[in-house]
C-alpha cells in the first residue's frame, strides 16, 4: 500500500503547515493498530497528541494548580463598569503636555535671559576697565612728555634732581 500521503501530512506536521483536519488525520491513521514499519517511529507521539486532546483540564483545575504553587483562592474579580469619555477626559493629556512645554520654555528663557544679562555685565566690565587703562596710559604718557622735554633750568648747572623718596601714584 502506498503511504505517501501520509508520509507528506508528517512532512508538513514538522513544518507546521497543517490544519486541524490534517492532524486529525494523522492522529486517526496512528491510532490503528496496524502502522506501516517505516513510520512505526511517529506511532507513539501521535497516539500521545490523540489522548491529549481527549482529555480536558477537569473542573478542579484551578484548585489543583494553585494549590501546587502554594498561592492562594483567586479573590473576586472586581467589576469595572464603562463609562463614558467626555471631552475632557479626551483632551486631559494634552493640557498635561501643554504645561510641560510651557515650563520648559519659561525655564529655557530664564536662562538665555540670565546669560545674555552676564554677558553683558561681562562687556560693560570690559569697556570701563579699557576705559581706565586708556585714561592711565594717557597720563603716564603726559607725565612722560613732562619729564623728558628739556628745560632752561635744566641746561645750566642750577637744575636740581628730584628726591629718591618721590614717587608718583597713578
């Protein structure tokens, strides 16, 4: 007797390519008592599917298990009724992110606001301290110009050098 049929439903058993009918098939033609030598070798897993599948998890079931685990009675299941959504309810989040964004812009601009006031904290230090260092060196200038223009007085013998203990204060 040619078995190809058969022998094709295993193939694509493995593959997991058949249908429900396809695996009742099998689980019926392994089920007889008399199967092909060459596929003697399939004949216990499918016996096995075909008890598996007539027997049903009992209506202990639920005890059985979590008496296994050691958990406990599943407690009452708490009903929920629906209710509907109003447009509030809708727009909620986006409010929520809305405030969000706002928050990160008004912090964001806090602080652009206190580095641009730094900086220009920063300039305004910088051009009176020029200011100053021009206003020194001008007259260091000036009192250079003083000092070494040649006088009447210091031609003749008379000039006088200023005293060690002088000294100038900018």
């Amino acid at each position: 007797m040619n078995y190809a049929y058969i022998e094709q439903l295993i193939a694509r058993y493995w593959e997991a390519e058949t249908s429900q009918e396809e695996e009742q098939i099998l689980r019926s033609f392994f089920a007889q008592k008399e199967v092909p030598a060459h596929l003697q070798q399939y004949a216990a897993y499918f016996a096995s599917l075909g008890e598996a599948s007539e027997q049903g998890l009992g209506s202990d079931f639920d005890e059985r298990l979590l008496a296994r685990i050691g958990a406990e009675e599943p407690k009452a299941v708490r009903v929920v009724k629906a209710r509907p959504l109003t447009l509030t309810d809708r727009v909620r989040p986006y409010f929520r992110a809305a405030a969000a964004v706002a928050i990160v812009a008004v912090l964001a601009g806090s602080v652009d606001r206190a580095i641009t006031r730094n900086a220009a904290l920063r300039e305004a230090r910088l051009a009176a301290q020029t200011t100053q260092t021009d206003s020194i060196t001008t007259q260091m200038e000036t009192l250079r110009d003083i000092f070494s223009t040649p006088t009447a007085a210091a031609d003749s013998s008379e000039a006088t050098p200023l005293p060690a203990e002088t000294t100038l204060h900018y």
